[in-house]
C-alpha cells in the first residue's frame, strides 16, 4: 500500500493493474489445443481431444475425454461430432500402432463446460 501519494507512484500502480489485467485476457481468448497440440476451431469440429487415459484394468482400453461445444446440438453438429471423433480414433491407432477399434461406450456430462467421455478398445 503507498501511503505518499503522487501522480508517478499512482501511474506505476495503474500500469501494473492494466497488464495484468491485459495478459490474462489475452491468454482466455487464445485459440485452444488439442491433446496432440493441434490447434483447434470448435465451431467446425464440435469436439476437440483434450484427455486420454488409459484403463487400470483392461490392456488397450482408453478413455477419449473430449471438450464440446456447447449448446443444443443438431443433426448436422452431431455429424461433425462423429467425423471428429473417427479421426481422432484414425489418428490414435496409427500413434500407437493398432488395427481395431470398438467404441464401447459413449457420454455427455455436463452443461456449462460440456465433456464427452468414449470409451474404447483397440486391438
């Protein structure tokens, strides 16, 4: 706290506030990244990578968590959804070298920061 008050003390203060305040702006409005540091526009994909985690019990059974999009999907936004997840799944098995693939299981959580979770078994 500055008990002296003068105008280039108060300036220096300001200054401080308007870059922090600057910086942290500029960081929430950068484009995001996928899990493979891709960049990534949500308005074409609906969905982009952003976990993978590997089963504790089952060898070659990974969970693909996704950020979404959010809003009412439509028909044409869950085509996209589709599309996106089979290229990340394409990517994944040629990453790690597998042939095969079986989505085990599929869901959404939440609303406000929407996740789809997929559930998959390579071979």
């Amino acid at each position: 706290m500055i008990i002296k008050s003068g105008y280039h003390q108060v300036y220096q203060i300001q200054k401080k506030y308007f870059l922090i305040i600057f910086f942290s702006f500029y960081i929430s409005c950068t484009a995001p990244f996928d899990y493979f540091g891709n960049n990534v526009d949500i308005q074409k994909d609906r969905i982009f990578l952003n976990l993978i985690r590997e089963d504790k019990n089952e060898k070659d059974k990974y969970i693909l968590i996704f950020v979404e999009q959010r809003g009412n999907p439509t028909k044409n936004s869950n085509r996209k959804k589709k599309k996106t997840l089979n290229r990340y799944i394409d990517l994944i098995m040629s990453y790690y070298g597998y042939t095969e693939n079986i989505i085990l299981e599929e869901k959404t959580r939440g609303f406000i920061e929407p996740r789809y979770y997929v559930t998959v078994q390579f071979n």
